[in-house]
C-alpha cells in the first residue's frame, strides 16, 4: 500500500493516475466529467483526495465528492437526470456508476457559503468549509490546480486530526467521522477536537453513534462496544490531559477491507 505524500506534487500524480486509468471502472468516472464539462467546471473535493493522499490509488475505494461551478444550471441538471440522479446530503445529486458512487453539488449552494459562515465562493476558497482540516483540499481537474490547507501534508503525516471550521450543521455525524478516522487512519484527535467531542457527548451515546454510522454509511466499522471504550478513554484523557492530543490504545482497523486480487480486478469495491 502507498505511504502518505510528501509533497502536494505527488498527491497531483495520484489524481491524474485515478483520471487516467481505464482500471476499476475509472472511465465512467471520466465519461461523467466529459458530460458535465461544457456547463461547468469541475473540482474533487475533500475525501478522495484525503484518501489518495494518506494511502494511494489501490487503497481508495470510498465515494467521490465533485462540485461545479455552473452558469448553466438548468441544462447541467438535465445531463445529472440522465444518469438517473438521486439527492444527496449535499442538496445535490448521488450518482451509482457500477464501481464508483460519485456525490456532486454546485459550488454556490456549498453550505457554509450559503449561511455566510465562509466568505468568498471559489473552489479554492472550499478549503474553508471543511470541518476536518484532513479534508480541507480541492483539486480543479481542467487546470489540475491545487489548493489546500496551510501545512495540509505535516497535518496528516502527522497523525493528529484537527477541526477547520467548528461551526457545521450536523455534530453527531462529525463525531462519527472522528472515530471512523481514528479506525481508519490511526488517527489521534487534537485537544480541540477531544474537547468538541467531549462536550458534544453529554448529549449523545455510544448507542446513538453506533446507529448514525449504520444509518450513514455504506460499511460501518465502528461497534457499540468500541465507540464506549473510545468514550470513556476519551473523558479520562480530557480530564487528566486536555492540553495534549488524544490517541486510543485500543486495535486499529485497516482502512479498506482487503480487495480480492491486484488492481484491474472486476469485483465491485468493498466501500469503507
């Protein structure tokens, strides 16, 4: 598996790889953006891009996020509705390739935008909106610009996850995101993020979080039994050592479920 980047210029190679590659059904993904390009330009967003950055193209298997900025948004939404579009959490549209679901939204109705949370409105102003500094990254695939955070490749080559913007609409999903990372990832949390989390928690459980990641999520990896250790790990760290970034002792899960065969093959991904 592929080690983290050391530079935004590598992280540029995976992402044209991934554009360039006939593997895994990777065309349909360049089909999708060939008919979307004549009413808007195209940015990945967040996710994929944490993803190719932390463990390379054959560890991604998650959901794409795309977001175009249109001048043509009624013909825009005609080509969507002919790959048979649902709405996502965005105010988007969710599309099922065979092996990629692609989540695409336009760029003017980004939420933290919309609220004026985050002024500005560009992709590379995107970066803003994030609530996890590790998603905090965009990619303009004409002009293969990248725009991220300050100090984005020290911030997951160091292991601590940080919050970016605090302020966001959903808690509980950002907390299951959290542990979901620390699973993944090996992720440690920042004091800022143990202690968001920590406050968060007097109003939700273990139970609670374990039924948000099946409700949310196309494969949960959290258990009940996990999340309450996690929990009571977590309150004993903020009460004895809330200056210092929290890390769970307990086992790590692998980012993927392992694929079966090498790149190329025909299965449908496991998604994490």
């Amino acid at each position: 598996m592929a080690q983290s980047i050391k530079n935004l210029t590598e992280l540029r190679k995976r992402v044209k790889h991934f554009l360039g590659s006939s593997a895994f059904g990777r065309q349909e993904v360049i089909g999708l953006f060939d008919s979307i390009a004549p009413y808007g330009s195209i940015a990945l967003f967040g996710g994929m891009l944490r993803d190719l950055s932390i463990v390379g193209n054959k560890g991604f298997n998650s959901d794409i996020d795309v977001v175009v900025d249109s001048n043509n948004v009624e013909e825009l939404g005609r080509v969507l509705e002919s790959f048979s579009c649902s709405r996502n959490k965005f105010g988007g549209c969710r599309l099922s390739l065979s092996k990629w679901n692609v989540d695409i939204w336009l760029l003017e109705t980004t939420w933290a935008f919309k609220l004026g949370h985050v002024h500005g409105g560009s992709f590379s102003d995107l970066c803003k909106t994030t609530f996890f500094d590790w998603d905090a990254i965009v990619y303009e695939v004409n002009s293969e610009k990248i725009t991220a955070i300050d100090g984005y490749v020290e911030r997951i080559n160091s292991g601590v996850l940080d919050i970016n913007l605090e302020i966001n609409p959903n808690p509980i999903g950002n907390i299951v995101k959290a542990f979901r990372y620390q699973q993944k990832y090996d992720a440690s949390f920042s004091n800022r993020l143990a202690r968001y989390i920590v406050k968060y928690l007097n109003d939700m459980n273990a139970e609670q979080l374990a039924r948000y990641e099946n409700a949310s999520h196309d494969w949960p990896i959290l258990s009940e039994k996990e999340l309450s250790d996690s929990i009571t790990a977590l309150r004993m760290h903020q009460e004895y050592h809330p200056l210092f970034p929290f890390k769970s002792e307990g086992p790590q899960r692998s980012l993927i479920k392992p694929l079966e065969g090498a790149e190329g093959s025909e299965r449908k991904f496991s998604r994490v």
